[in-house]
RNA sequence: GGGGAAGUGCUGGAAUUGGCAGACAGGCGUGACUUAGGAUCACGUGCCCUCGGGCGUGAGGGUUCAAGUCCCUCCUUCCCCACCA
C-alpha cells in the first residue's frame, strides 16, 4: 500500500464503490425517522463553478452527519433543464437547446459525482424530459379545473423588428433596446395566462411553521406588500366610475386633483379634444419610459392635464383628471386621489403644476395649517379639519369613521391591497413546457384531456430567431382537433415559466419514474414535508414564494399535505473570484471545479469550501488559504500510517484522560456546529483535536492502542465533511466497510468535562491574574483563591473590595 | 427612497451568546532537516512601552462589576426592491 496521500488514486475507487453498494439510496423504513434533505437543483445553462460546490457539499456534509445519528436520510439531485437562458446559450452555439442542454447536464453529472455526495441517484429528475414535464401540465390542468389559472391582457416587451418578445434581461440599456437588433422596445398587450396566487396572499404572510431566516420572511413579507385601506368610487362627471386605492381614508377631503396611469383605460374618454394631443404624446413618451432607469431616485414628476374632471364622492367637489407616470397600472387601480396637504409626490405634483393644496389633518404640535405656506406635504395623522361632517375627528378614529361614512353613502369601504401580482405563467419561447390547452373555434379554450399528457414539445423547430415564436412557426405542430367536438382547432404555443417546473420538483423526487400520477402517494406520506432546504438567498422572493403557493394550492384541490412544503431553510452566501468580484467568464476569475479537484482531490476542495468562509457570508476564493486544508488532510493521512510503526508504549493515565477529554468534546462541538449549519467551526474543531492527537504521540506516552481509538473516533467525526479519505483510513485501521454505515460517536458530558480550569482574576474589570483551579471550585473557594493572589493584592493596593463577583467556572471580578 | 446583511490582526475567520478578544488556518519572520517535496518539523507574529504596564473589535456616546456582544447617534461596504397611493 502506498503510503503517500493520493486523492485521484482513492475518490473515484470509492466513489464507484458507494455507487455499486447503492450505499445512499434512500428507502423507505417505517422503522426509522425520516428526514428529506432537499438542495437546490442546478439549472442546466452551463457546467458548474465553485460556487454550486459551496451550496451543495456542507449541505452534504449535514445530510451524512444526520444519516449518521440514525436518521434515514433522503438527499436526492436533479436538473431544472427549461428555460430561457438555455435558449439563448443554444441559440449562441448554434446548437439545439435540448442537445445543448443534455449534453450539459451529463456533464453536470461527472462533475456532482466527483464530488463525493451521497446524492441518491435513483431518484434523479429532469424537468425537460417528457416524463417529468407531462405532470407540470397535468398541474396546470389542475389549476385550469379549478379557477386558479386564467387569462389576460397583459403587457410584454416587444421587438418590433425581430417580431418577438423579450424577456427583461434582453432589453439593454437606458434606451431600452433589444439586445439582438438594438431596436428600441415597445410595449404590446398579449393575452397571457395567470395563477392566482394573489389568493393566497394573506395565508403566505404566515410563517408560524416555518424555521425559515428572518430575511427571507422579510423579504417575502415585503415582496406581498399588504397594505390596508379603503377602496373609494370617484366617477367622471360623465358617470363613469374610477376606483380608486387610498390607505389614507381620512385624508379625502383634501383630494384636489386625481391622476391616472398613462394607460389607464378612462384616459381616452376623459381627454377633451384641446387636450388630446398633449395628452397622446405624453402616453406615447411614458409607453417608452416608464420603466427607464428607475435608479433616477429623485426624478421630477411629470404629467398633462386630460381636459375631464371628476367628482370626490365625499363631498361632490368637481377636480381636475390628470395622467401622470408616478401613477403605476401595475399597483392598485392605476389611479389615485392625489392629496398634496398629505402625500409628498402629490405635493410636488401640485406645486409643479399650481394645483390646489388644502390641509385636512392637524397632526400633534400644529395649531393651523396653510396650503399655500407649505414647503412639504405633512403624512403625519391626526385631527381631521377641513372634512365636511368628520371635521374634529381625533387622528386615532378618523380611519375607521371615514370607512363607516363611506360605507353610509355607499360609495367605498375597507379594503386590502397588494403588491404581489398574481403569476404570469406564459412565455413566448420554445425551450419550456407547453400549456396544455387548444382552442376551437366552437368551444373555446378547451383543456387538452389527461389522458393525452403530455403535450410533447417538438424537436424539428427552427429554433434560430426568425421573429416568430418557434412553436407558431412550426408547420403542423400547432394543428390539432378539438378534444371535445373534434373539429379543427390550434394548440397554445406558449410555454410555461420555468419557475413552475421548479415549484414541485421536491415532489418528483419521490418518485420519479412513476406514471400514474406526479407522484406516488406512499412515497408522500412517508418522506414529505421537505425536512431541510438548502439554497440561494437570490431565491427568496421568487421560488419560495411560487413554490410554497403551489402546495398550499394543492393542498386545497387535496393533492397535497400539510400547509407548508419545506420546514427549514437555510441560505448560503455567494462564493467570489479570487479578486472579490462575482465570478464570470467575461472577468477570467471563474474558479472551475474538475480544475480544484484535479489539484487537491474532493475532500480537501470539500473541506476547503467549508472552512475558508462563513458559510451564510460566502467571500472571495482564497487560492492561498487551501493549503491550511492540504495540510491538514495529510497530517491526518501520515498519522494514520505511522501507526503501523509505532512501538509498543505504556499510556499515561493522564495523557489518555486528556485525549479523551479534546474527543468528546470535539464530538459535542462538530455535532452543535453541523446542527447550527456552522461549517467552518467544524472544520477547525477537527484540526484541533488532529493536533491534540499529534501531541500526544509526541509526547511518547501515547501508546498504540490508545492512539487507534483516538484516530477512530477523529475518522468518524471526518466522514461527513471529508467522506473518502475518512472511508480509506477507516479501513487501513482494519474497520469494516462503510465509515458511513457506522453510528455517530456518542457524547459523554462526564468524559468531555475539564478537571481543572483556568479561573481569571480581574480588579475593576481588568484582567490581573490567571490561577489554575479545580473545576469544581467553590463560589467560596474562588474568592479567596482571588482575594490571596498576589497580582490582585498589588492592583487593589490596599483597599477593601467592595464587591467582588464570582462566575461560576470562569472568573473573578474584584472591585474596590 | 425603502428593506436586508455586515464592519474584529497583513488575510480568511473564532469568541461557550454579557465574562481571558484574536481559537483554527493562511501569509510573513527565524531556525532545523535535507536525494528538492505541492516538502516537512520547531519557535515567533495585534499596536505601544521607561518591561511595571498601557491601548486595542468602523466612529462617538450610554447601560453594566464586566461590552466585539445590549441601547442611542453617526459613518462605510455589499445585496435585494424600487414613484406602492
């Protein structure tokens, strides 16, 4: 046996070894707890950098620890394989995207198989394959059967040179243009399909089963943006009503103006002919503009008068219309009651454009208010004036007094609103799920029926831009008959968001090569809910808000269990180039894995990526610091064969107690800290006791056998974190196969416990002296042990202490 | 503008959650050993000092016997969202 550490000699013969014992498959075992450890899923648009490492491998090293301690652990891997990116990199190439994206993931595949995870392969996913997309429509269909998926007009960017729509990121620039053809981008309205997760929005602001991280709740909580208020019906002086959001109810009587959205569907009937044409150039230029650089924090309000004027329903008051761009379409009603006394953008509306502003709350400390005198709206509350019969209403009552006038006069009442849109699931793409739906001409929309899931995506499309969407473009895929009268009809030839493949990718994990339903209910009952979640904080409003609205959806149409799909979450931060900066091609300081493997082997690039940075904080990739790690690993490697040589010695009594004492205390510091997702402290734990072990070789009165021990039980604490080298040693100790089969190391508070301990004397809070006492020394005992020390004696020169504060344990605080 | 996270040696980072600041590493320095290895091993390494000690966790203030940790004000960096009525 070769006695130099070799990592490329032993991680792929183990690997291949754990593989062929199906060492990690996951059954199910009535016998044993559960636990459903979910990671992330990579996305196919490439192959993997370091950081995928940083996410995946301390997330492996808490799902061996936990299979350890007894648990029958779950850590299953897929490939979220739709989407656009994957399009455009094929469209790059020149290559097919599923050939492309394929080709990728059999790469991606070596690369999380070099890394040692106890991934159970068995059980991987794809969401572009047929099998797995087949039951993303069927969960569509769901949704369609049940008032959860509907259609609308919604507005996309449009090429009108390429004849397409664009996704956010490729529209480029301040001038918003296509980053194909540099064409600047419109606006266009298309009939598009929609979840109603705004259903859901108040029970996703509920988080009380959730061990999720504060930010993430914040974040979300945010991102739905509840806000309470009332809902008010102005109408136009022709009749026609504009509703209208406001959370400051109170505040209506000083309404002097309203604004629309530029696109807001009144404007047209409201413009009066000397208007109209401000009025279209103003709509014109904000369809281009609204969405501009909104970093332009302080941005100077703009807007034109429409000519129409409506009526404030509170008190009959006739007030100017205006169109503005502040006023979005997307949030409320898209329109407001501006009150410039109270609202700051309204207030620099007004004074731009002279318009009225009137004064009608009086909040503490103001004896009278004049609205020509003031330099700022005022949004503080308090007592109404200047508001008809609620005038002299205290600030605390006037909201819920002016709801119940309102509702009096039937003309508006308490109302919630939300920022969270409900979800656009279409995409006018090739690369993605098609939505299972056709349209006749005689029965309209018409589901595509269960039984002919899925609709398969066709292989033979141009899939180079040519302007129109692949799928339209094809000439006959698109041409099908009428599941319910037979006649001629048209599929849909959008596709499905790829963030609802990855709603319930957690599910297809359960069973993945099932066919009678998206998963098989026993493989449910067993393994769900989703234990611990691991991922990226750039997926906090996105992912984990669709993907806990789709079980809480399924839950309703008793599809799933439970109200929420994943108990635990925690984040890890990002790993950057070496010169601090996120990693990308363009800058050259992508750091490749094969290449970090090739170097120093799995394990030390494992333990590496859990020691260097603090795994929620992530940082830049040190090529320096690994050494700490290659060091490391060969220390523990050269003790473990040195062993074979080591004469026969007598332990002292002592120095055993003291290895024993740093193991069992090691053992309780690595489980706390791979509990508390602490890997670093992990990694630095068993160094020290490496080094304890190293001492007590070096002292000579460490014999053999004890040494052994000492070297087992710094194996099993290793195999998590570095789960070959642990698993090779583990056997040149002669111990039978697997490292990973064996039982946690038992904690042993009474062998973990310090005999003596360092008791540190301070005089006025400074620290003076340092004895060595029994650890189970007296309150009484320390003080006076404190009180004869000499170096206290001189500090408190003489004087009598005035009190003097024992801790327990730790230390001695006199104060004179 | 709103929200979130974080500021500790030359670097990554520890600190039992209010109790010895700088564990464990990297780097650097000095030395040992060399058939030179990706070496290895030993010792040292916050700043100042009159060698008694003094000062030190972004800045300033406060609470406390005791503050990196708690409270207040401010500064800096990173991330997310952005005219939210």
């Amino acid at each position: 046996m070769e006695e130099r550490y070799k990592p490329e000699e032993i991680e792929p013969r183990w690997q291949a070894r754990w593989e062929a014992d199906q060492l990690y498959k996951a059954e199910i075992d009535h016998q044993r707890q559960k636990y459903y450890f979910l990671t992330m899923l990579p996305y196919t648009s490439g192959d993997m950098h370091i950081g995928h490492w940083f996410a995946m491998t301390p997330s492996d090293a808490r799902a061996r620890y936990l299979r350890m301690r007894g648990y029958n652990v779950m850590f299953p891997i897929g490939f979220d394989a739709f989407g656009l990116p994957a399009e455009n990199a094929a469209i790059e190439r020149d290559i097919h995207p599923k050939q492309w994206t394929y080709k990728n993931i059999a790469n991606q595949r070596r690369q999380l198989r070099s890394m040692g995870a106890m991934w159970d392969w068995s059980r991987e996913a794809i969401s572009a394959d047929p099998s797995y997309y087949r039951w993303t429509q069927w969960f569509f269909l769901q949704f369609l059967k049940n008032d959860l998926a509907y259609k609308k007009l919604s507005p996309v960017d449009w090429c009108p040179h390429c004849n397409t729509t664009l996704a956010r990121e490729q529209v480029i620039g301040e001038n918003r243009v296509c980053e194909r053809c540099k064409t600047p981008v419109i606006k266009k309205d298309l009939d598009q399909w929609f979840f109603r997760i705004t259903r859901y929005a108040d029970e996703l602001l509920d988080f009380s089963l959730l061990d999720w991280p504060e930010t993430v709740k914040t974040l979300q909580t945010n991102w739905i943006g509840r806000s309470e208020g009332a809902s008010v019906r102005f109408e136009t002086e022709a009749g026609d009503p504009i509703e209208v959001f406001t959370t400051r109810p109170d505040t209506l009587w000083g309404a002097t103006f309203m604004v629309l959205a530029p696109e807001h569907s009144l404007v047209e009937k409201l413009t009066t002919d000397e208007q109209r044409e401000q009025v279209e150039a103003y709509i014109h230029q904000a369809a281009r503009q609204s969405d501009i650089e909104r970093e332009a924090v302080d941005k100077e309000k703009t807007g034109v008068f429409t000519g129409g004027f409506a009526i404030n329903p509170v008190n009959d008051e006739r007030i100017p219309v205006w169109i503005a761009d502040y006023v979005l379409m997307t949030y409320g009603t898209g329109a407001i009651m501006a009150v410039p006394a109270h609202d700051q953008r309204d207030f620099e509306f007004a004074r731009k454009y002279d318009l009225e502003v009137r004064p009608v709350i009086l909040p503490k400390g103001y004896d009278s208010l004049d609205g020509d005198e003031m330099s700022e709206a005022i949004p503080a509350h308090g007592e109404m004036i200047n508001s008809g019969p609620l005038s002299g209403t205290p600030g605390d009552e006037a909201f819920e007094r002016t709801i119940d006038f309102l509702k009096s006069k039937a003309v508006g009442e308490f109302s919630v609103n939300y920022r969270l849109h409900d979800w656009l699931i279409s995409r006018q793409r090739y690369w993605g799920a098609p939505i299972p739906v056709v349209y006749c001409p005689e029965c309209g929309i018409v589901p595509v029926p269960e039984d002919q899931l899925p609709v398969e995506l066709p292989d033979d499309v141009e899939w180079r831009p040519t302007g129109e969407s692949p799928l339209k473009f094809h000439p006959t895929w698109k041409t099908t008959t009428c599941p319910d009268c037979g006649g001629p009809a048209e599929r849909e030839t959008d596709t499905m968001d790829t963030f609802m493949c990855s709603s319930w990718y957690h599910l297809r994990y359960l069973s993945p090569g099932y066919d009678k339903g998206p998963f098989d209910q026993r493989e449910y009952d067993y393994w769900m809910p989703v234990d611990t979640y691991t991922g990226g904080v750039e997926h906090a409003t996105m992912h984990l808000i669709y993907t806990r609205f789709f079980h809480k959806a399924c839950r309703d149409l008793g599809i799933t269990e439970g109200h929420e799909p994943m108990l635990q979450l925690r984040n890890q931060g990002h790993i950057l180039g070496p010169d601090g900066q996120r990693m990308s091609k363009s800058r050259g300081n992508v750091i490749d894995p094969d290449e970090q493997v090739a170097m120093y082997g799995a394990d030390t690039v494992r333990a590496y990526l859990m020691f260097g940075n603090r795994w929620t904080e992530g940082g830049a990739w040190n090529p320096e610091n690994i050494q700490g790690v290659v060091r490391w690993l060969n220390r523990v490697w050269t003790l473990v064969y040195e062993l074979k040589d080591m004469p026969a010695a007598e332990t002292e009594a002592g120095i055993e107690r003291e290895v024993v004492r740093k193991i069992h205390q090691t053992i309780r510091h690595v489980s706390n800290d791979l509990e508390q997702f602490e890997f670093n402290t992990v990694i630095s734990a068993l160094m020290e006791l490496t080094n304890e072990l190293y001492a007590a070789r070096d002292g000579g009165k460490f014999g053999p056998a004890e040494l052994r021990s000492g070297l087992e039980s710094l194996l099993l604490l290793m195999a998590p974190e570095v789960p070959h080298i642990a698993e090779e040693l583990w056997q040149e100790l002669g111990k039978p196969y697997s490292i990973h089969k064996q039982p946690w190391p038992e904690f042993d508070p009474e062998l973990a416990k310090e005999d003596e301990i360092t008791l540190v004397i301070q005089v006025n809070g400074k620290v003076r002296d340092r004895i060595t006492v029994p650890a189970e020394i007296s309150e009484q005992a320390a003080r006076q042990a404190a009180l004869a020390s000499e170096a206290a004696q001189r500090f408190m020169e003489g004087k009598e202490p005035s009190e003097v504060i024992v801790v327990p344990g730790r230390l001695v605080n006199i104060v004179v």
